[in-house]
C-alpha cells in the first residue's frame, strides 16, 4: 500500500503563494537556471555535507493501518553566488528524485516518537516504488526537483532570511517562499531551515484509499541543510 507522499525540496520550503507559473516581463514562462551566470562569485553545493530531509503523516479514521514516513535526499546539488548583500545573493538547486531513500532506521529514530514503529524492507520499497511512480512524482518524465531563487530579503526574527523559490516538482510549475538562516565562513556558505509545506501547493494530490478512511496528510515538514563550497 502506498502510504507516502512527496517532497519538494528542495532545500526546502514554507508557504506558497499560490501555484502560478513564473512570467517574464514579456509574458513568457521563465525557465529554470541550472548553471550559474557568467562572472558570478560561485558556490557548489557539497552533496556530502547538504540534506533534505521529508517528514510525512497518516491520517484519516484508519490512519493506524498506516506509517508514518521520514525520506532523506544527500544528492542534492546546484550552484549559489553569495553576493555581498543578501538581496544580491541567487541560487539554484537540483535534488533527483531518485536519490530519496525512504524510512531509513537511523533517520526515524532521530526524528522521535512519531516515528519509532519499524518499517519493514518490503513495506519501505512499496511507499518509494509508488512516490516515484506516474500518479505522483513521475520520476521517469521528471526525474529532476529544480528551485531557483527569484529574490532574497530580509525576514524576522532578526538575522533570518526568506528566499522566493520558483519550484517544478514533476511538470508543476509553483512560487514559494522560505525562510531559512545563512551561515557564512571563508569559502564556505550555509543554510539551515525547518518549514511545512503543502503537497496541493505543489500541484500534487495526498494519497488516499477507501474514500479517505486511511490517507496521507496533505501538509509535510521539510528539514533542510545545505551547505556550498567556494569554486
């Protein structure tokens, strides 16, 4: 039984505004960045250190028949030009939806209580076979999550910042805006962040069987950090 849903991301990611696509000034649809504009100062993002990390519930009336599920993506990769000014700064990052590994035991006995109940192989490969088949994250035509950075500012508390994401997650296109906290050191720049996302927001539909008796919980909690090495 299939009793996950998605991700995201990215890096990443708290309240959607909405779930238009990106327009340029002329009315186009702005394709995402997968490399970093000539003459910028750039980052790489260090897979071995970043992380995504999906914390997805049951619900429902049957929700005991289900699991809850922890997902960890360390293939994450991309680019960030840490400009001087945060509102300078730009990114863009790439998390292959193939590299999520579902409920490892490690990763659920650190996320606590919600999360204790041991998963067997059989019940773990059946949730990452259907989050990546067609009815959700369709990995074969999307194998790829993109999040570019559309703007940067400010955020509160004092010292957070908040980044404006243009998201595509299996052919939807989503803007997003998530509050993160920066970490900078020579050559190396930081970012942290915990937030709760909506799969709807991302154009995607919560799992759900006998008429929504055992579903998954449409709203998930992304943990991410990622972490960029000067070039």
């Amino acid at each position: 039984m299939f009793k996950i849903c998605l991700v995201a991301c990215a890096a990443v990611l708290l309240s959607a505004c909405g779930a238009p696509k990106i327009r340029t000034p002329g009315g186009g649809a702005a394709a995402p960045v997968h490399a970093p504009p000539a003459g910028v100062a750039a980052y790489h993002i260090d897979s071995a250190q970043s992380e995504l990390r999906l914390l997805v519930h049951r619900a429902g009336p049957m929700a005991r028949l289900g699991h809850n599920h922890v997902m960890v993506n360390r293939a994450v990769g991309g680019w960030v030009d840490a400009a001087d000014a945060a509102s300078a700064a730009s990114f863009s990052l790439r998390v292959p939806v193939a590299e999520f590994v579902v409920d490892e035991a490690e990763a659920r006995a650190q996320e606590g209580a919600d999360f204790s109940e041991e998963i067997q192989e059989d019940a773990r490969s059946g949730t990452r076979h259907n989050m990546l088949s067609a009815a959700l994250l369709d990995a074969d035509r999307y194998p790829i999550i993109t999040l570019t950075s559309i703007a940067v500012a400010q955020a509160q508390p004092p010292g957070q910042l908040a980044a404006t994401l243009a998201v595509e997650v299996a052919g939807h296109e989503s803007t997003l805006v998530v509050p993160f906290t920066l970490e900078t050191s020579a050559g190396r720049v930081s970012a942290f962040g915990t937030v709760a996302l909506r799969q709807s927001e991302l154009g995607l539909t919560p799992f759900s069987v006998m008429l929504g008796a055992l579903q998954v919980q449409d709203e998930f909690t992304v943990k991410f950090k990622l972490v960029a090495l000067k070039n």
